[in-house]
C-alpha cells in the first residue's frame, strides 16, 4: 500500500503560472477538470481576460508580482495550494485524453510520499514528415515542506528532491503542448528573456553553473547568436557532471547549432563522434551520425549507425528527443539499405517494426519502397492500412498506381492516374510528390510548380521538396509571376524548419524516385525551453 492510500481520498491541485493567457487558458483548465480537487491560477500580471477565463472554469486566482524568477513564483504556488499533490501545467498545456482519469487512478494508489513524478510532455510537428517532440519532467509532486524550486529560468525541484532523498519516477498520462509554441515571434521573445533571466541568475550566483547555462545557450541559438551559443554549450559541458542529462544536452546543443551552419561538416563529425564517446548508445546521436555519414555517401557507416539505434539506441527522457524515435531509427536504416541495394532487408526491416507498431510513418515507407519496386499490389495493400478518410481510399489509390507507373517509367499511364487523384481532392503527400516528379519528367514547370508549393505547404521540411524548388530557381525556371510565392514558400520552409523542434532533430532521410538525383539531407533542429 502506497503512503497516500493510507490517508484516503487525496486532493490534488492542478496549478499554473500564468500572464495574458486567456486565449488558451480555457483548454488547459478544461482538461485538468476530471483530476483537480482545486484548480489554482498564479496570475503574474494579465491585462486581458485571463482572471476572467480562469475564474469561468472554476479556478481560485491568487495575484503575484512577477520578480524575473519562475522558481520564486512556483514556491508562491506552493504555498498557496491546498492538495496534498500538486500537478504543474504551463500555459497552453492540457492533459491528453485519458490522461486525468490515469494520473487520477495513479495517485490514489500507487504514487508515494517520498517520491517526485515525471510526466512526458509532447509537442506536436508542424509537418506531418517530422516527428514530434518529447520530454519527461518533474511536473507531478507531493506536499512536502522541504520541497521547492530553485532558478529564475529553467526552474527546478531536483535538488531539493535529491537532499531529501526523493527518487524521481516516471508517472503515467501525457501533457500536450499547444502548437504556438513553434511561433517565430513566441520563440524570439522566449529566448530573449530567457537569457536576461540566465544571465542574471548566474551573476546572483556568482558561478557560471550548467543550468543557466544551457537556458543562455539555447536561447543564444535562438536569436541566430551561433558562435556565442556554441561556446556557451561548450561551457555547459564542462561545467555539466560526466554522464549526466545536462551534459547530454549540450552535446545536442552544439550539434543542433553546427547543423545549421554552412560548411561546417567536419565539425559537426567531430562533434558527433566527441559526442558519442560519452554516450556510446545514445539513440538521438547514432541517428546524427548515421545521417552525416550518409551526406558523404558512407552508406555501410550510415547503414550501421541507423541499424546500432534500432537494436541498441537508449532514450534519455528528461532531455527533449523524438517522440517517433524508434520509428524514425527504423525508416532512416530501410532508406539506406535501399540505397545500397537491399531492398529484401530494408522491407523485412519495416515488416518487422509494423509487426509491434502499426504506425503511419513505417506504413508510409513500406508503400515508398513497394512503389518503387512497381510491386502494384502489395503498395495498394500497404496504404489501405494508412489512416485516411473513407473518401480519401479512391483518389489515395489512384495516386499509388501514378506512382508506381512513375517508378516504372511510364509517365503517360502515370500522369492519367495522379491528375485524377489530385483532381479529387487528394493532397497526400505521397500523391503531391510524385505528381511534382511526373511533371518534371514530362517537362511541365508551369504544372509542377503551384503543386509543389502545396506540396511544401502540407511538409514544409520536406528536403525533398525544398531541393526541387531550390533546383527550378537555381535554373532560372521560375513561372512568371510566381517569384513572390516561391520567396514565401521558402520562407515558410525554412522558418518551419527552424521552429519544427526543441533538440536535436534526425528525421528520416527522403527517399527518392529512382529516376531523380537524391536531395541533400537536412538535419532540422532548433530548442525551446
């Protein structure tokens, strides 16, 4: 029996730390309904409907002079609510389906006086091509007088856990962050502040500690400051314990930077292969090195990396990761294999991975790699299996036979087929890339050229795509009075691209018709706090 059944019923306090939230208080607090015994609302300083909203959906308001320091206004928090467990959302979040009623279940009878609770929270891709985001932190934890956050930024209840000999636990439900969170000017106004705060908590401390550290870092990269930000992640690293979360953050830091900077290929090698001394297994870094490996055309390396995170590869929670991590570890081998002529293995690879997890991303590679085999039925088997909408089978099965009458080489029969999917309706990605690609190959830009701005509308970090475009400019082969869309749909593709993450990101390299040169490999990555 846990300490808290003991006691009986528990009362649980959903709190938050909120200003000028209103337009997305309400689907926080609605969410939290089933779970809260209380629901408490810190209001740093709202001029808009905030206290309204909150007090509409049965929450006590407490006011709260906002002092540059988040752990100052949680400790307030603390003191001010009245659960015997008190469960932190920020602004924005909500609990997934299911997961009040799980966490609920989950106090009441297992959760423990003398422990603290992580929950994952997960933020969701903009583009359907990427993965979302993932990070378990403390967010759930007892009423316990000697527990309290420390840190104007990137505030935390680790230490004081650890001096009370607290074990930090994972607990069951998810929290999901709003999709705003990937707004340029959200992003922007974030990470300014979050460095003022980093800044002057290290000068209140008078130690140049991994924390503030990490939050300078990560903000410095956000304002496009890359040299300072990776000396600031160099610093976290040293400053950070060996083996440690922080340390495997500033790794991922440094990596996420070089990523984004021309011509640095050697360094992010060298980062990566520094990187992976100290975590010889860690998933998110083979994944890196696998993609750098293929940018130099080193499949056996690459093959062998992706082929190391899906047998061996470890996730560490508390640092953001892909939440599709295991899935893209498997697209990113079978990609390869088949650029090395596998294909049996790259398809027993992905049959292997559906047989545990009938997830879109491994059906949607399994259809790529039968397309491009011209293996008719087999890929039409294979996308009945995607989750589209009954109107969605037909124009999505005649895209299928396009593509593959494409892979085949025969444009006419192709170009019939896809017209026809995409002038149902059909925006599929599957059906938008290969009717670009048919396009092209019969020779008409002007066609292919309003689709493939769609095309980078529906996967905006689509290298693919991006490469294409970048091509038809490169060529000079612009429609006329087209050059303003273009110029906003690389926009959007670059901002999505940067906003598309809060850590390292390896998506899955692209796979290509056959009958194309193959597109540069972007590793997209960008953090948030």
């Amino acid at each position: 029996m846990s300490e808290t059944q003991a006691k009986g019923r528990c009362r649980i306090t959903v709190a938050m730390i909120v200003r000028n939230e209103a337009d997305v208080l309400e689907r926080s607090l609605e969410s939290a309904a089933a779970l809260a015994d209380e629901l408490l609302v810190v209001d740093t300083g709202s001029t808009d409907a905030t206290r309204q909203v909150a007090a509409r959906r049965g929450a006590r308001v407490v006011e709260y002079t906002w002092a540059d320091d988040f752990a100052a206004a949680r400790n307030f928090g603390l003191r001010e609510a009245g659960g015997d467990w008190i469960l932190w959302l920020d602004a924005g979040e909500r609990l997934a389906d299911g997961s009040a009623a799980k966490l609920r279940d989950f106090v009441e009878t297992a959760a423990r006086c003398d422990s603290v609770y992580s929950i994952l929270i997960e933020l969701e891709s903009t583009d359907p091509s990427c993965s979302g985001e993932q990070i378990a932190l403390p967010r759930l934890m007892p009423r316990r007088p000697e527990l309290a956050f420390v840190g104007r930024v990137r505030e935390t209840l680790l230490p004081a856990a650890a001096a009370a000999g607290m074990t930090v636990v994972l607990a069951p439900g998810l929290i999901e962050r709003h999709r705003r969170d990937h707004e340029p000017h959200r992003r922007l106004a974030r990470a300014r502040r979050n460095l003022a705060l980093a800044e002057r908590e290290m000068a209140d401390i008078g130690v140049r500690a991994a924390r503030p550290l990490l939050a300078a870092a990560e903000a410095l990269s956000e304002l496009g400051r890359a040299e300072q930000a990776l000396k600031t992640y160099e610093e976290a690293e040293k400053a950070a314990e060996p083996g440690s979360s922080e340390r495997l953050e500033a790794h991922y830091g440094r990596l996420a930077v070089l990523a984004t900077e021309p011509n640095a290929g050697d360094a992010l090698l060298d980062a990566c292969l520094h990187a992976l001394e100290e975590f010889p297994l860690d998933a998110q870094l083979l994944l890196t090195l696998g993609n750098v490996m293929q940018q130099r055309n080193r499949l056996a390396l690459a093959a062998r990396s992706f082929d190391m995170a899906v047998k061996f590869g470890r996730v560490d929670l508390s640092t953001w990761h892909l939440a599709e991590l295991p899935e893209v570890s498997v697209v990113c081998l079978a990609v390869v294999l088949q650029l090395q002529g596998r294909e049996s293995d790259a398809e027993q690879i992905l049959a292997e991975a559906l047989a545990k997890s009938d997830s879109p991303r491994l059906l949607r590679a399994l259809v790529d790699l039968y397309v491009k085999q011209n293996r008719r039925s087999e890929a039409l088997a294979a996308a009945d299996r995607l989750p589209v909408a009954d109107d969605e089978i037909g124009p999505l099965h005649e895209a299928v036979q396009g593509a593959c009458d494409a892979s085949a080489g025969d444009w006419t029969s192709a170009l019939a087929h896809l017209q026809i999917a995409y002038l149902s309706g059909s925006r599929h990605p599957l059906c938008l890339r290969w009717l670009v690609t048919t396009y092209l190959a019969n020779g008409q830009i002007e066609a292919a050229y309003p689709v493939l701005l769609e095309w980078l509308q529906v996967e905006p970090s689509n290298g693919e795509a991006k490469a294409y475009l970048a091509s038809l400019r490169e060529a000079g082969l612009e429609v006329a009075g087209e050059p303003a869309a273009t110029d906003a749909a690389l926009a959007d593709a670059d901002s999505a691209e940067a906003d598309s993450g809060m850590k390292l990101r390896v998506d899955p390299p692209q796979g290509l018709p056959a009958a194309l040169p193959p597109a540069p490999i972007d590793i997209p990555s960008s953090f948030a706090s």
